[in-house]
C-alpha cells in the first residue's frame, strides 16, 4: 500500500507521541511457530504470504531484492529455520520447503496427502513438524544431527500445539495442557522439566529456551537463562499476546496497545533503529537468532530491527521491507464461527476467504484518563533516551501499577456485591462495553433520561414478568429501559426465522450474524443472534456488545437511527430484534451490484445518494448533540448505514458504541476498535478518542457515494490493496474530482454538480489525518442540508464550477 508522503509524516509524528492501540490480533507467533511471517536466520530473509491477491503466495526479502517464491499457489503457514523455511499449502494437503542460500530459492516438496491433512507447522533451526488435524498426531521431516534423523514423538502423545527450536520440538498435550519436548538437545528436557505441572494456553520456542502463556493468562519462560531471557517484565495475567524469541532474548506483544516489550539479550546490541518504531502497534512479531520482525498493525506491512538486520536505511514504519501488505493470518474458506473474522478479511484475501480473529481476553477497564507512557522495555526495546536512569520512572509504575490493581479489585468486589456486573442470575459478570470505557456516572445519569430521547413502545412481556427479567439480568442497565422493549421467547424467534435457515441470514454485525423474520402478528423484524456461547475470551465480546446495544438502543429515539423492538435471553442464547430496513444496507447498494441490481436507486440518482448521506449524518449528530449522555459509534461505515422501504437512512450496529460524560471530554480506551478503511487514524495510533472519530467514518463513507469503490479496494490492474482515503483525497485537493467520480448511473444535472462538488469539499475535510481539522456533526449536516438542496430539477450537462477545491478547517 502506497501513502502520500503528508500521511506518513503525520503518522510518523503520532507515532512518536503516542502508544498504538491495534484491534484484535491473530495467534502468537515466534521462531519456529507457525505464522503467515517468517525469519530465516542463517541468510537474513524475511518472508510473508502478501494480501489482496488471488493467491496467497509468499514472497521474500533477502540482500536489498525480492524474492517471489514459486510456486504461485496460496499458502496457509511458514515458518523459518536456519538456511530455509517452509509453508503449509492451502488447505494442509503439503508442506514444501525452500532453501535461501540459493539464488532462485528452489522449493522442495517433503510431504503431500490428499487425505492426511496437516496444521500447525513449525520449523526448527534444521527440522520441520507439523500436526495431523484429525489425530493431533506430531510429524516431523528432514533435518540432520549427529548423524540421525529428527525424531517424531510418540503416536500416543496428542496435541493442541507444538513448536520448535535448535535441535528440539516442544507441545502441549491435550489431555492435560502439559508440556512435553523431544529430539536430540538436550535444552528441550531442561525445558520440560522446568515447566513441570504448569498446565499451558500457549507455547513459542526459542534456540534454548521456551515461553508461553498459562491457563491463567500469565506469561512464563523455562530453559537456558543466561542473558537474562526468561525474565519476564511487569507480567501479570493476561498481559501479553504475540511472543518471539531468539538466541538469546525474548519478547512480547502487549494486549493492550500492540506495543512490543523484550528482554534478556546482550547489553546494548539489541535496540530499535529509531526511536519511532518503540511506539508502532504491532498485529504480530515473529524472530530469527539475532533478528526480530514485526506485523505492523496499522497498514500490515513488516518492519525488522536487531543485531542481526543488516538493512536500516529506511527504517519508517516497515517501509525497510518492500513486501506490500502481509496477511495477518491464514485466509481460510470455513465460517469463524466461535471468535468471528479479523475487519476487511475478505479483501485481504481476495474473496478466497476470510480471517479469523483469535479469542482473547481483554483488559476489563479503561478510564478516560490522558495517555501516559508505556513503562520501558529492556535491552531489545530501550527508551528514547538511552542513557536516562530508568529507576525512578520504574518506581513510579510500580506505584501506580499497584494503586490500580487494588482500587480494580475493589471495584471488581463492589461490583460483585452490589450486582451490576451483568447476569446476576447467570453468574456472568461481562460489564457493559460503555462501562469499561467511561465513568460510572455516564451510566447512572442513564435513569434520568429525557422520555422523549426514548422509544415509546408498549410493553409486551412474553411469558415473563418485569421483575423476573430485570432480576434476571441484573443492574447493567436501568430497569425503565428495558420496559421499553419487548421481550421475546426463543421458539418466538426461531419461528419467525424459519430456524435460522441460511436463505433468512441477511448480514452480520458485531454482535452476531443478522436474519429477517416475520412475527406471529406479522411484522417484519430484523433479528441479530450471538454466535452460541461457549466458554471462551470471545464470549465476552459477544456479551459486551449484546449488553451495549441492549443498553443504549431503548433510550434512543430518532427517525436516522435503527430502532430496537426487543431481544431475548436464553440459556445461552443472545438475540436482538430490530426494526427491518426493507432496502438493506447502503454497501450493498454501492459494491453489491450482482446482489442488488444494477436498476438501484442508489446508484441511478445523485439526489438520493446525497439524501442518504444527510440522513446519516442527520442520526450521528443526534448521538454527538441530543442523546443523554452524548454517544460515539465507533463503527461509521457504509455496511452499518441501512436504508428502509422509503429509501430513509438509518444508522445501525452499536455494539462497538459508548457513552461519555455530556462536556467535550477526550476518552482514552484500552484498544482502538473499528473497521480497517473506516476507523480514525489519530484515534488509531493515539488510542484518544473523540466524536471527530465518528466524523472521520462518515467521511469515508461520503467518498464511497461519489467514487463508488470500497473503503480497502484494488486498482484496475490488480495492484493494492489501498484505502480509498489515500487513493482519491490527493485527486480531488488535486482539482481532479472528475477523474474518481463514480460513472455508473446517470451524470449529475448541472445543480448536482454543483452538489457532488460541495459534498467532495464536505468529504476530503471530514477525512483530515487531525481530529481538529475536520468539521463537527452540525457543521457536516449544514453542509449536506446546502448540497442536497441544490439538487432540484434541473437539466444541463455535467459542470463543475470550481474544480479546484478548497479546503477549510472551518
């Protein structure tokens, strides 16, 4: 992906100021573990299987050239050894390896089955394993030491992973989470017998040591300790993610912010190139010996750094590694039924599938409290300035770290206590997701609420009393909400939806997958359902955002806003119902044409286009100026924009949303959270949050009416992937807005020129890199309210009377 140079400058600087916050990241990744990025230690290569294309091939960097690897065929899985590294094809049925000593890197096939499907592979410094997926049996090939060929475990040890280092493999068993290690080094029974009883979430291997994460979510590190590599900083559970190790050092990804913290190695030999790369949010790190290479979460391209890499003359933001975009991980074609899909996972993977997210716990609390800097990290992660005593500044963290932890386990008992953790009756204490963000008070001052901010629907309680429910679901709302909607048995909806059949599901959100339903009086109702809860990480999510929704939606009242009819709370089961918007979804209209018809009004009327942007901008500003307290969505995109049988725009989808104090106070949130193409690039990287965020969405979405090309989408001649942003705003501050303009549909009259031309003025400001340069919600729907009254009958031809455009922070 290509950025205009103001982009990376700007990014530059917020990245220097401020910690990153990535969304959700993929599986841990580290030397020896299977990942869709590898280090290839002996011969200085990097490689990464690309996004956005066809095929996920895999290409290379190695001595200051690429290296695209044959054969051009989609690969799930490499991971990188001493001399060579290997990929898992597409689907488990091979495993070839490559050999980067040789100029043309020749592949080598060492396994192929059309029926023994393989997963999990791992390549040690001279040896490959991988996992059956239907016996969780360990196999391993090729690789020579002392003569003898790596060993394959025991057929009766059956796995949940494995990993490799120098000379050994290490799993964990999945009878007993245990972690078990085989072959000839004698550092994998050192390893094993430190571990002991541990029982094991996760496990990375390094040259001598190994670390993972235990069933509690604390992190820890067993083997050889000579520079100091199993001595984890500031752990506490569920503190790290992505792990890498190498020869002599270890390192983490921080759940919270992406940042990555490392320790152990040689004194001063393992630093960062600049200073700008300690505050780059990384989707995973991946590392050789002496070399570590990251994912960078923001534009999903590689960075290296380290004693090991020899290029560092362009060290900005990964732009050292000219690999284009690397899928953050494998695209795979069966649905992500338990964590849900990493955000634009079909465009990374060019329609051949989608990316699941990995399940994982999150921090349970943000206060919106001004960003502080990150603790400093040791020997591979230095501060800024190297030669400051760190001591005083670690003191103070210790402080406020354990300030944090007691007044959080007080909250946590009160909350226990008083029984506003959630499902009282359940024993599930998910907080609402505006809880975790904002202060209590936004919460309480919910009970007194205007009665005109909120749905006036009778109340139809089937076969439950009010008080029964609200006991049932506890104090995370207030009780004269729930009144307000109707609550539905589960049966109700499993009728209205023909079971859920496949031919009823319409769409997805946050929340769960999306279907139509007819009520038993005959309404038609949207009915959005929660994956089926399991035990996981990811239930909390799922919990978080049913509960957000549940919370906000029935004090909302507001033509531009999707209405809540009711929900229902079953066992396991989380299901809203909404009203049914008989149009679908504006993205659909825009990018599903084979869906759709190319006969769309949308597409076909210039008028009604810029009325649907109006009236979403009409509903967002209701949420900045009007709701009680003011709320963000945090989600603005075409996909969340649906349209009724009158073609009227409402704003859907707020699972993501949270609510805040009624003053024009900035938020600082545990994770930026959003949609890849849509989300705000300073609430990106600065994690600080205001309603420009929400500005920044609409923004985005008003580019895609005019231009008719999706947020992330592919150029004409198959290169990309690129955000629309970076794609079309120089064009049109170029005076070039005829260039991008969508063609489909009939040419603007010459008054909705003129329209389309104060929309695209309206659009480019909205989508500033800086929140302060963008307009507020009232000034954007002035703006509109102005273009689409200049859209009155009117005939002439396409004419633009000002194509130069100029832009204002007014």
């Amino acid at each position: 992906m290509t950025f205009p140079p103001s982009f990376l400058t700007l990014a530059f600087a917020f990245l220097l100021a401020a910690s990153v916050a990535p969304l959700l990241r993929p599986a841990v990744n580290a030397l020896g573990s299977s990942s869709t990025t590898a280090v290839v230690s002996g011969t200085s290569t990097v490689c990464g299987i690309v996004a956005g294309q066809a095929t996920q091939r895999i290409e290379c960097y190695q001595d200051n050239r690429l290296v695209s690897v044959e054969p051009n065929a989609s690969f799930e899985a490499i991971s990188g050894g001493s001399t060579f590294f290997c990929g898992l094809l597409s689907g488990g049925s091979a495993v070839l390896c490559w050999d980067t000593t040789a100029t043309s890197f020749p592949p080598k096939r060492i396994y192929y089955s059309e029926t023994v499907k393989l997963i999990d592979l791992t390549v040690g410094d001279d040896h490959v394993c991988a996992l059956e997926v239907n016996t969780s049996i360990a196999r391993c090939w090729r690789g020579e030491r002392n003569g003898s060929k790596f060993p394959s475990p025991p057929e009766a040890w059956r796995f949940r992973a494995i990993t490799s280092g120098s000379g050994y493999a290490c799993g964990i068993l999945k009878n007993n989470s245990r972690v078990v290690c085989w072959g000839d080094n004698a550092a994998g029974a050192e390893i094993q017998g430190q571990f002991g009883d541990l029982t094991m979430s996760t496990l990375v291997a390094g040259v001598s040591h190994a670390c993972g994460l235990t069933s509690n979510g604390t992190l820890v590190c067993k083997g050889n300790n000579d520079h100091g590599q199993l001595v984890v900083p500031f752990n506490s559970a569920f503190e790290f993610s992505g792990i890498a190790l190498g020869a002599n050092f270890s390192c983490a990804v921080r759940r919270t912010n992406g940042l990555v913290i490392c320790w152990g190695g040689e004194t001063d030999r393992f630093e960062y190139d600049i200073d700008s790369v300690e505050s780059v949010s990384f989707e995973t790190i991946v590392a050789g010996s002496d070399v570590i290479c990251g994912l960078i979460t923001w534009n999903l391209t590689m960075t290296c750094w380290g004693p090991g890499w020899s290029n560092k003359s362009s060290n900005i933001l990964g732009s050292d590694l000219p690999l284009g975009m690397i899928i953050p991980g494998p695209c795979v074609k069966t649905p992500c039924s338990i964590c849900g899909t990493y955000p634009n996972s079909e465009t990374l993977c060019h329609g051949s599938g989608t990316i699941c997210r990995s399940c994982q716990v999150e921090l349970p609390i943000a206060l919106p409290l001004p960003p502080v800097e990150s603790p400093p990290s040791q020997n591979l992660r230095p501060p800024s300035h190297p030669g400051r005593s760190l001591n005083r500044l670690s003191l103070a963290f210790v402080i406020v770290g354990s300030v944090g932890v007691f007044v959080g386990a007080c909250t946590i008992l009160y909350c226990l206590w008083a029984g506003v953790c959630g499902y009282v009756g359940k024993k599930l204490n998910y907080p609402v997701q505006a809880q975790q963000e904002v202060p209590e008070t936004s919460l309480d001052s919910m009970a007194n609420v205007d009665p005109s901010a909120q749905h006036s629907r009778s109340v139809s309680y089937k076969g439950q009393s009010s008080g029964s429910l609200n006991r049932d679901i506890g104090r995370s709302w207030p009780s004269k909400q729930i009144d307000k909607t109707e609550v539905f048995s589960l049966s109700e909806l499993v009728a209205a939806t023909n079971s859920f059949s496949s031919e009823n599901k319409i769409g997805s959100g946050s929340f769960g997958a999306v279907y139509i339903g007819k009520l038993a009086d005959g309404r038609l109702v949207a009915i959005k359902r929660g994956e089926t809860y399991m035990r996981t990480e990811k239930a909390r999510e799922k919990e978080s955002a049913f509960v957000s929704e549940l919370a906000l939606l029935p004090r909302l009242n507001h033509k531009h806003l999707v209405g809540l009819v009711g929900f229902c709370q079953e066992e396991d089961e989380r299901l809203l119902v909404y009203d049914y918007m008989g149009n679908g979804s504006l993205h659909d209209h825009l990018h599903k044409t084979e869906a759709i018809g190319a006969s769309s009004k949308i597409l076909n009327s210039w008028k009604l286009r810029i009325k649907v942007a109006l009236d979403a901008a009409r509903g967002i500003e209701y949420l900045h100026n009007y709701a009680v307290p003011p709320i963000i969505h945090r989600d603005i995109k075409s996909s969340n924009i649906l349209l009724d049988s009158n073609w009227t725009a409402r704003v859907s989808d707020f699972g993501l949303s949270l609510m805040r104090p009624e003053s024009d106070q900035k938020y600082v949130s545990s994770k930026a959270v959003g949609t890849v193409g849509y989300i705000d690039p300073e609430y990106y990287v600065t994690n600080v949050l205001t309603t420009k965020s929400d500005v920044y969405g609409l923004g985005v979405v008003l580019l895609e009416l005019l231009t008719g090309k999706r947020s992330v989408f592919r150029n004409e001649d198959g290169s990309g992937p690129i955000g629309l942003v970076e794609c079309v705003r120089p064009e049109m501050l170029a005076g070039e807005l005829m260039a991008v303009l969508d063609r489909r549909g009939a040419p603007p009259t010459t008054n909705e020129a003129r329209a389309v031309e104060l929309v695209a003025r309206t659009a480019v400001r909205c989508v500033s890199l800086e929140g302060t340069e963008r307009p507020n919600m009232t000034q954007v729907v002035t703006d509109l309210e102005r273009a689409y009254s200049l859209c009155e009958e009117s005939h002439g031809s396409l004419s633009f009377t000002n194509p130069t455009l100029s832009i204002s922070s007014e």
